[in-house]
C-alpha cells in the first residue's frame, strides 16, 4: 500500500528523514513513536503532499507520489496528478484544522461534494451517518468554535472519513486535547480501526493505545527507525537501547 | 453672522449627491480591484504577480491630484475624447485606493493560518476551491476594519473632485458659496466639515455591521461591548456612550481573541 524508497527529506541544513525505507500493507495499524524531530510527522506530511521528498520516493500502491510518467521520462507531479493520487488519502490533524467559516455539516460534506462529485443529498446522509458515529448528531449546526476540543476531533475525523478513504493518517490527534476528552477520541479510533479496513498510519504519544491497535510500531529516532516490531515486542521487550530509554521516559511522564 | 446658515446649508446640500455618487462609485471600483489584484499579486504566476505590483505601485505612489489631472486633462488629447467629470473623478478614485485595497486583501488572505491551506490540500479541493470556499470567507473579517479606514479616506479624497468641476460639496463651498460670502469662510467650512464628518460616521456604521456579519461567518461572537450591541440591546443612551468611548479597545482584544 505505502512503501518509502530511500526517503530523504532536509530543511536546510537539518536533515529530518535520512534514506529512509519501509512500507505498510493493506488494512494494516502502523503506529509510528520516537522523540520529537525524529520524523515521525514529516512522514505523515510527505505522504499528504503537505510537503516535497528531497531525495527518494514515495509509492502508494504503486503510484508515485512526487513524480509522474510522461513519455518516457519521469517529471515532477504536476496538481491534477497529485489530486488522484492523494484521493484516497486522509489526514486528521493535531489542531483538528475544521473550517471556522462552515457549520459542522458543511464541514463534512464540503469536500465529498466538490472534490467526489457526490450530489448535496448523498453528502448530508453520510455525513449524519458520520456524526452518528462519531456521537455528534446534535451539533449538526453547530460552528466549529462552539465545540469542545474532543468534539472538534471527532469532527474532524468525521469529515476524514467522508472522503471514503483508503488510508488515514492521524498527526498527534489527541495532543491538543484536555486529558479527559483523550480517551473518548481514543476509543472512537479503534472502533473504527477494528470496523473497516483502512490502511492507519498514527504518530502518538498514547504507547497505550498504541499497544492496543497498532499491528506494527516502528521506533524512530534522528530521522531512521530504530526498530520495527509487533506491540508486544516493541513494548515488553525492545531489542534496542534507544527504545528501552525513550520508553522509560515517555511512561514515567504518565 | 448665523442668518445664511440655511442657505449655506442648502447650497451644500446640492453637492451631496454627487460626493455620495463619486464616493459610492470609487468605493464599488476600490473594491473589486483590491480583490482582482490583492490575489493576483499572490498567484502562482510570476507575471501576474508582476502586473498586480505594478499595478500597485503606480498609483500607489503617483499623486492622487496629478492622476485627476492627468485623466481629466492630458488624456482627452490623446484619445481626442472628453471623459465627463464624474467619471473621471469615480475612475480615478477607484484606481488609486484600490491600489491601496489590493495590499489589504494580499494581506488578509495571507493572515488565514497555514493549517486551513493544510486541511484543504488533506480534503483534496483544487487551488480555486480552497481560495473561494475555505479561505476567502475567513480572511474577509480581518479585511473589513482596514477597508473602512480605506473608504473614509476615499470619501475624503473626493473633495479632488472640485477640480476638475464636479460640483460635488466641497465645489459647492468654494465656487458658489465664498465668491459670494467671504466674510463668512469659516461658517461654510464648518459646516462642509460637519458633512463629510456624517458621511464617515455613515460608512463606520455600514462596515461595523458588516464586520460583525463577516465575524459571525467564521463562528465569531459580536463583540460584547460595542456601539452596535449596545443599541441592539436597547441599553441606555448613558451606557452606549461609554461603551463607544471604550469601543476601540474592545475591538481589538475581540479580533485576536477569535478562535480559530
């Protein structure tokens, strides 16, 4: 589904990804953990064509994500490529990103209608089919700034989904969250995790929840994993040093 | 001293209508030409961009009296056509503080946070969607305050007008009322002041409303202490006064406190 060739990704002088290589299968839980500015997000970002891959490439499902045939030659990906190819792609993010100027319905039907070419009516019934799922069928007329952090989440997740996709990618999604509104975000998640077979790529600070659904972790750190293995393992019993110590710190935080 | 203020008035009053009429056209022209070349200068194309900051620049930075002159006078013999004085008073307005207006909207267009571009890239709408749907809508309130500074000063500047004779207010005063009534200069221009103090306590009025309508489009709440709340409220004369007197401060902890 996702397979990353040598990933090289600078800003400047600092390099975030170094030739990096992995990928994910179909209907796979991939939980991404390791220090901040080990790269985790910019991965999320470069698979989102929030941002360009210095040296590398990116597949998904084959397609290329940062350049395209012409001819013979491979060119630069050009927009309209870029907007089948990240089609069925989502991405929920830390700030939930909603549009202030919609209500939550438009918030969710928005995209479905203009960039899906769905018809107003499919639109409103699957998204009141999403609030339903995400528990928010009331705040249908709501605007964004009159929902609560965890609320603007599940929305947010909502409008994801929306958009029918094939992969999800979750950037830190319960770290802007009051530390009681978390778990419910959580457990949404692995609902819908266990419910469908979207592909999850999910960078978290959560090692419980990541415990819990991934089907993979992979440890990051200065832009190289570290180590990739099933939870129990990453978690009982890490082959690495550096995992042993990130871990320790992250649990003794809480 | 005070026995000709009614025809002083009156006389003025002639002069309303064609202030309101080139005000009105210079706004309606600023307006969209502070959107056609406000985004132009944020295009993707080099050249566009090019043609907005030129755009900008010159009339910008040429004389607003220099460019009436120009239109009025020194274009009719190259094109051997007269533009009528109102015309050319409306265009000249609406060229200048439209150049004006373009860096507003550049700006306000900028200010809407990276993530919303984000979330739209994320939703896979095209560029022109984004911009329509997503963040033109929100930069619109951050534009309103500006362009109502904006339209006072274009209200203002059509006084210029007198020159090229459209006897507008300020015509009015000077060639009908002065000639006439010398002794009495200062009475005439208070009162022509007083006139264009209404005009730009009306257009304030105007785009404090739509402020307000443009801040409830991103899920603002009215500002609590405001003039227009505090007449909506139907609280006392005594309360609006003060409310207006501390309006200012209000208004601005409210823009940046809006959530977003």
């Amino acid at each position: 589904m996702i397979r990353f060739d040598d990933v090289v990704k600078r800003f400047g002088d600092v390099v975030v990804l170094d030739e990096l290589n992995f990928s994910v299968a179909p209907g796979e839980f991939v939980t991404l953990i390791g220090p901040s500015g080990s790269g985790k997000t910019t991965i999320l970002r470069l698979l989102m064509t929030l941002e360009k891959v210095t040296s590398g490439q990116i597949f998904v499902d084959g397609e290329c994500l940062s350049h395209m045939q012409r001819g013979s030659r491979l060119v630069p990906a050009d927009e309209k490529y870029q907007r089948k190819v990240r089609q069925r792609i989502g991405m929920v993010f830390q700030q939930f990103n909603l549009f202030p100027n919609m209500k939550v319905l438009q918030n969710l039907t928005e995209a479905p209608i203009r960039s899906l070419g769905l018809s107003r009516a499919e639109a409103e019934e699957r998204a009141l089919e999403l609030l339903e799922l995400v528990g928010l069928t009331e705040k249908v007329n709501a605007h964004p700034s009159q929902l609560s952090g965890g609320q603007q989440q599940r929305v947010a997740i909502a409008r994801a989904l929306a958009m029918r996709p094939d992969m999800l990618l979750l950037d830190e999604v319960t770290s802007a969250l009051d530390p009681e509104l978390v778990a419910g975000v959580l457990a949404l998640l692995k609902d819908i995790a266990s419910s469908t077979d979207i592909t999850f790529l999910c960078v978290t600070h959560e090692m419980n929840f990541a415990r819990d659904v991934s089907d993979r972790v992979l440890m990051f750190d200065h832009g190289q994993i570290v180590e990739d293995a099933v939870p129990d393992k990453l978690f009982s019993e890490p082959d690495h040093e550096r995992t042993r110590t990130f871990l320790r710190a992250v649990l003794e935080r809480g | 001293m005070f026995d000709n203020i009614g025809l002083f008035v009156e006389t003025i009053s002639k002069g309303l209508l064609l202030t309101v009429e080139a005000t009105l056209g210079g706004i309606v022209i600023a307006t969209i030409l502070s959107f056609v070349f406000g985004l132009a200068m944020l295009s993707r194309l080099r050249l566009v961009r090019a043609i907005a900051r030129i755009y900008v620049e010159f009339w910008r930075g040429t004389s607003e009296v220099v460019q009436l002159l120009w239109i009025y006078f020194a274009l009719p013999v190259l094109i051997g056509y007269q533009i009528m004085p109102l015309v050319a008073g409306i265009v000249v307005l609406g060229l200048n503080f439209g150049a004006y207006g373009a860096e507003i909207v550049r700006g306000a267009v900028q200010s809407v946070p990276k993530a919303q571009y984000e979330g739209c890239i994320a939703l896979n709408l095209t560029p022109a969607q984004r911009m329509r749907r997503v963040i033109l809508p929100q930069s619109l309130v951050e534009m309103v305050p500006p362009f109502n500074n904006l339209f006072i000063q274009l209200l203002k500047g059509s006084a210029l007008l007198t020159m090229i004779t459209v006897h507008e207010m300020t015509y009015q005063a000077r060639e009908v009322l002065i000639t006439r009534h010398v002794s009495q200069a200062a009475t005439i221009w208070t009162i022509v002041l007083l006139f264009y103090l209404v005009l730009a306590i009306l257009i304030t009025f105007g785009m404090r409303l739509l402020e307000l309508w443009a801040g409830r489009l991103v899920g603002r709440k009215p500002p609590q202490r405001g003039l227009l709340s505090a007449l909506r409220s139907r609280r006392g004369r005594a309360a609006a006064i003060t409310d207006a007197a501390v309006a200012g401060i209000g208004h601005t902890s409210d823009r940046s406190g809006g959530d977003r």
